[in-house]
C-alpha cells in the first residue's frame, strides 16, 4: 500500500478500521498473553493499509510504552530481576534498536516486506517449538 492509497480512504474508514484492528488484536494478545509487536506489525500493514516502514516504526513505538508500563507494574509489585541481565538486556535492546533502524531505513519495501515475513515466521516456529516440545 502506498501513501496515495491510504489517503484516498475516507477518514471514517480508516477510523473503524483502527477500531475494529485494535480490538482484535487487544483480544488476541490479551488472551494469549503475547505478540502485541507482530501482531498490531501485521494489522498496520494488512488491515489498515501502512507502508512497511511506517508500520514497523509505528509498532516499535507503541510497543515501547507497553513495554516501559509492563516494566513499571513489575517493580511496583516487587518483582526485581538480576541486575546484570537488565542492563545487558537493556543496552542490547538499544544497540540492535539503532542497527535494525539504519538497515530498515536503506531497504527498500519489498525487502523489508520480506525480512519481516521470515521473522515473523522464524519467532512462531520458536513459540510453537517451546511450548510444544518442552
């Protein structure tokens, strides 16, 4: 999709749209528990129309509110990881951040398409292959 053919829905579709995509993929991830990024990556760009770029960029800076909530919630209850693994978990989430940003931003869509398409695929053979066979 590009940006010409997302202006040229009407506001209101694109409204119910957003409703409707959202509630699906809230009730999806809420049940399951997990998926928000890929799931909300695959509504922006197959439901509601969004170039890969914009759709990627947009779910990497919804899911970093949830993420920065999630967090919070777990220390306001208590909880407390090993120190060591936060911060390394933290300072390789921002290098691979910064390195993912630079190689997306000189792909083209139809190459980001693609590599989104094999990680997405990759992360449900891991999440089927875990719960599945341990």
């Amino acid at each position: 999709t590009t940006k010409k053919q997302m202006a040229e829905q009407s506001k209101n579709s694109r409204i119910v749209k957003s409703i409707v995509g959202g509630a699906i993929v809230g009730f999806i991830c809420g049940t399951v528990g997990a998926g928000g990024g890929m799931m909300l990556l695959f509504m922006l760009t197959s439901f509601l129309g969004y170039e890969m770029h914009m759709a990627v960029g947009t779910s990497v800076f919804i899911m970093a509110f949830t993420a920065l909530t999630g967090g919070i919630g777990h220390f306001a209850v208590g909880g407390m990881p090993d120190i060591v693994s936060l911060v390394l978990c933290v300072m390789f989430t921002f290098l691979w951040a910064r390195i993912a940003a630079v190689i997306a931003n000189k792909a083209s869509a139809k190459t980001l398409n693609r590599v989104v398409g094999v990680i997405m695929i990759a992360t449900s053979i891991v999440i089927l292959a875990v719960n599945y066979l341990s």
